[in-house]
C-alpha cells in the first residue's frame, strides 16, 4: 500500500493523508507568503526571495514567485477566491491530512487548505522523464493551486465520492487549470513571466507525458485503475487550459471525452 501511495503522489495530487487517513487535529497554516514548516533554514531561503533574478536561479524562490503569480491571476479568474497557505518542505512534516515526506512529492491538502512542495522532487520529475526547465517546474506548483480552485469549487470533494473515475477528472481538471495559469502569466505590465515560446510550452509537454498513468504503470495497466489520467489526456486538458485561459473550459466533470 506504501508503493502505490508513493507513486500516486509522485503524480501530483492530494496528501497520501488523505487516502490512508488524516489527523484533522493539525493546525490549519496561515495563507500568505509561503512558509517552511518551522525548517529554520530553509526559511532563510525563503525569506531571502525577493528578486526575480532569484526566481530564475533558485528552486525554491521560484516555488515562492509561481505561488505570488496563481494568486494574482485566480484572484481575477474567479469570484470569491481566497490565498491558499504553502508550505515548501525538506524531509518530512505534519499537516492536517496526516504525515507526509519527501518521498510522496507535491500535494494539496484540503483539510488546512494547503499546498505542499519539496523541491528536490523537480529532480526525482527529470528522473521519470519529465523537464527541469523553469516552466514545468511552475506547472506542478500551479497543478497543486487547480486542486485548492477545485476545493473551493466543491469539485474536489464530488471527485473524491466517485472513486478512480473521479480522481482522474479531478487531476485532469488541476491540469488545465495550470493551463489557464499559463496563458495568464506571461500577460500584463506585473507579468511573473517573459512571453512564452514554444520551447517553454513543450517542457512542461514532455512532464505531463511524464507523469501519465499510462507511463507510469505501462501502457498494458488498465485504465480502470488510474488515478490521473493517460498522458495523452494529461498533455490535452493542459493544452484547453492555455489556449485561450478559459477556466470554463476545464469542466472535465461535464464530458465523456476525456
């Protein structure tokens, strides 16, 4: 049971917590400027991005710069929007879905509305075959942010009633709603990004490929088992994110043709 929690949070998704049972009893983080989980130093990185120049250079300032730009674009896409907390972690931590490591990757939790990153998991993502490149590591950060949208929605908790079959539209979903972050970003005088080209577009191509269940498991596992979808689908439901920036466009819950 271990293994298959590992490998489902390697694909981005919620805390294994949730799937193994949580402690509700934690402490809900404070939204705002991400925090490190009471790791001293590693708060002294974060406290110390304060440049873009940082973003380009350090991981985990651009965790910090990805965090402050889905903020101000779903400020904007979506009524009654509020900040999730992030937490940006080295080793292992407490949160209000249970305990997490290194191991299990990035997640959102929504029982204290945060998101979760190590960012040595850019690393294990080159590993699996996907993009080091600045961008895909921005749309895993912006995939756990589509789960905190699809949680204020309720769209997370109806997916979570439905089973395998939800949990791939939920995923699906958090894909395009990093889409629809992406055709955003690179627009407006306070842009967090220089326009994007097409190399950029295909790095994140190359990590959704990556993290397909189909790529994971083997193209003969059955489909009836997934929780995250093909990465054919994962690479489609990013693209209808970001060809136009329509966060109406991601209902995967209103589809058979995922």
């Amino acid at each position: 049971m271990g293994l298959i929690v590992t490998i489902v949070a390697l694909l981005f998704g919620l805390n294994p917590g949730d799937i193994l049972g949580g402690d509700s009893s934690s402490q809900q983080a404070a939204p705002g400027a991400p925090g490190s989980g009471g790791n001293a130093a590693l708060q002294q990185r974060i406290d110390a991005c304060t440049t873009t120049e940082s973003a380009n250079t350090d991981d985990v300032c651009r965790i910090v710069a990805t965090t402050n730009s889905l903020n101000k674009v779903w400020s904007k896409q979506m009524n009654g929007y509020t900040q999730p907390a992030t937490t940006i972690f080295s080793g292992s931590i407490r949160t209000g879905c249970g305990a997490a490591s290194s191991a299990m990757g990035p997640f959102y939790c929504p029982a204290d509305q945060t998101a979760y990153f190590d960012p040595s998991f850019f690393a294990d993502l080159k590993r699996m075959g996907g993009s080091d490149g600045p961008l895909a590591q921005e749309y895993v950060v912006a995939h756990e942010f589509g789960h905190h949208v699809e949680n204020l929605t309720g769209v997370l908790a109806k997916g979570q009633r439905m089973g395998n079959a939800g949990s791939v539209r939920i995923e699906l979903q958090a894909d395009c709603l990093a889409g629809v972050w992406a055709y955003h970003a690179d627009k407006g005088p306070d842009a967090m990004l220089e326009p994007l080209t097409q190399e950029q577009i295909q790095s994140v191509i190359t990590t959704a490929k990556a993290i397909g269940d189909d790529t994971i498991q083997g193209s003969r596992s059955n489909p009836e088992s997934w929780t995250h979808g093909s990465a054919d689908q994962r690479v489609r439901w990013f693209q209808i994110g970001y060809n136009g920036g329509d966060p109406r466009r991601c209902d995967t819950f209103s589809t058979n043709d995922l």
